[in-house]
C-alpha cells in the first residue's frame, strides 16, 4: 500500500463546495487503497485576517508597555 500526501491550499477549501470537492478526492484515493495523508491550509483569506490582527494587537502592545 503507498502512502499519498495530498495538500489542499487555502482557496480549495474556500467554501463548502470546495471543501467536498476535497473529500471526494481523499475519499477516492482512500478507497483505491492508499493511505492518505492530508494537509489542509487556511481558508482563503483567513491568513491576512490574522496577519492583520497580530500586527493591530503588536501596535497596541507597543504603547501600553511598561518595558
């Protein structure tokens, strides 16, 4: 039995119909025998949203720290 990595990138799991288009495609190679590993990104967009966030908070730090 080979072992497959499959990696879905954050637009291919940007809504729910991608996100089963995936699980088809796992399911599909699961059941051809492979032993699946799947690494899964952000969705799309959620990176700059955190990105964002931890740059507002680290700005905020910089003015009420004590140090």
């Amino acid at each position: 039995m080979s072992i497959l990595v499959l990696k879905f990138g954050g637009t291919s799991v940007g809504s729910v119909d991608l996100i089963k288009s995936a699980a088809q495609i796992i399911k599909k190679e699961y059941e051809a025998g492979h032993n699946v590993a799947v690494v899964v990104s952000a969705m799309s967009g959620t990176t700059n949203k955190l990105i964002e966030s931890i740059n507002l908070i680290s700005s905020c730090l910089l003015y009420t720290s004590d140090a």
